[in-house]
C-alpha cells in the first residue's frame, strides 16, 4: 500500500470538484473500468502529491499537463515528482492538455499500451 499524507484529502477533494477541461475529457475515456476493465481513481494522493490519475492495478500514473509545466520551476517539480513516482515502483504517464484536445484517441491509445 502506497503511503500519503493525510493533510492533503481536502485539497485533493476541491480538484476533484474542479477538474480542468482536459482532465475531464480523459475521465469520462477511464472511468467505471472502461479500459481493460482496469480501476482508476483521480485526484489521488501519493506520498506528498496529488496525481491527475492513478491506476493501481497496473501501477500507472497519468499526469495532465497545462501550461505551468513547461516553465522551468513547473518542469522542475515535474522531475522530483516523476522521481518519486518511479522510485515507489510507479510507471508515469505524460500527455499536454493540448494533446488532449488535438490527439486524444492517441492519448487513449497510449494509455491503453501501458496497461
């Protein structure tokens, strides 16, 4: 079981309720076991972060980019992160919201792959 800290279940509630456009286009492709029959829950808490998707089944992270990940602090934080994620045995994800938008049988496709 993966730990979290417990001082972040009200922030991760308020993103749930306030999911991005892109956010929401790739849950309702995810949602209730449509891919692969596979479990994927939003908004999860991870050790010290929230993560846009996680899927435990296949120990997969999906992150959704928007434009504050493409500045040097954001890609920073990106990195300590994604090290996080990989060090606690996870697979990370990464699609930009434009990607989304513009690709997004692409998007599902590679999510698919990876499960």
């Amino acid at each position: 079981m993966l730990s979290y800290n417990g001082k972040l279940k009200d922030h991760s509630r308020k993103l749930r309720k306030n999911m991005t456009d892109s956010e929401r286009v790739i849950w309702l492709k995810i949602r209730c076991k449509q891919l692969k029959g596979y479990q994927f829950y939003r908004q999860k808490i991870i050790g010290n972060y929230i993560v846009d998707f996680y899927c435990p089944k296949a120990q997969l992270v999906i992150e959704i980019d928007g434009g504050q990940h493409y500045i040097a602090e954001g890609a920073q934080k990106d990195r300590l992160r994604d090290n996080y994620m990989r060090g606690v045995g996870l697979r990370v994800l990464r699609f930009s919201d434009r990607e989304v938008f513009a690709n997004l049988n692409e998007v599902i496709e590679e999510i698919w792959k990876n499960l």
